[in-house]
C-alpha cells in the first residue's frame, strides 16, 4: 500500500466514523445532551476539587517524591497540595515536566471521562 492510499483510507476512516457520530447525535438528541452535561459537569467539579484530589492521593502515598528527593506523603500544607499537583503532571517545570497546571488538567480530564463514561453507560443500558 503506498503512502497516498493510507492517506486516503485514514481520511475515508474518519469520515466515516464522524457520519457515525452525526447519526448518532441526530437519531438520540436526549441521550447525546444527558452525556455532553454530565461529561461538561463532572470534569468542572474535577478542576474545581483538582487541589484537594490531589492532596487527598498526595497523602495517600500513592504519588512517590517530589522533584525535591522529599516523600510526598510526608508534606503537609501548600507544599503537599502543589507537589502532588506537580507529580501528576509528570513532574515540576524545573524538571521538565509539566507542573502544577498539567496535574490539575489531569485530574480534570479525567473527571470529565469518568463522567462521559458512565452517563454514556447509563443511556446505553436504558434502551
């Protein structure tokens, strides 16, 4: 297979998968609007909640050392809540991660995946 065609056959793949998604959308408007909201309101609550999540898993012990050598579950305070932040964004700046906000866009991503997950569970096992 040359280049074009996997080119052609990726484009084709889409297309088809996109008219999937509009058929969808169309035939259950109810469903797609319960799933969309959920999904809109989970992942607000999961950016809303990031710091203390992330303290809580922090705590936990669940995150290993911050970028100082320091366990994290031995922090406490602002120092906790932004190590853990840190460590779920792959790391301080400083060391080549992406920091706080990267964790508090993890936390919030996946919120929002775990609520589009089960309201789409949900729709799906009401038909």
């Amino acid at each position: 297979m040359g280049f074009w065609d996997y080119i052609s056959d990726s484009i084709e793949e889409v297309c088809d998968l996109v008219s999937d998604g509009v058929d969808f959308v169309t035939e259950n408007p109810v469903e797609t609007a319960i799933c969309v909201t959920t999904t809109v309101a989970t992942g607000g609550v999961a950016l809303a909640y990031a710091p203390a999540i992330a303290t809580a898993a922090g705590s936990a012990g669940l995150l290993g050392a911050a970028s100082t050598g320091t366990t994290i579950s031995t922090l406490s305070g602002a120092a906790l809540t932004n190590a853990s932040l840190a460590s779920l964004g792959g790391g301080a700046l400083s060391a080549g991660g992406g920091g706080m906000v990267l964790g508090g866009n993890v936390i919030t991503s996946a919120g929002a995946i775990g609520g589009g997950a089960t309201s789409s569970a949900v729709c799906a096992s009401t038909k």
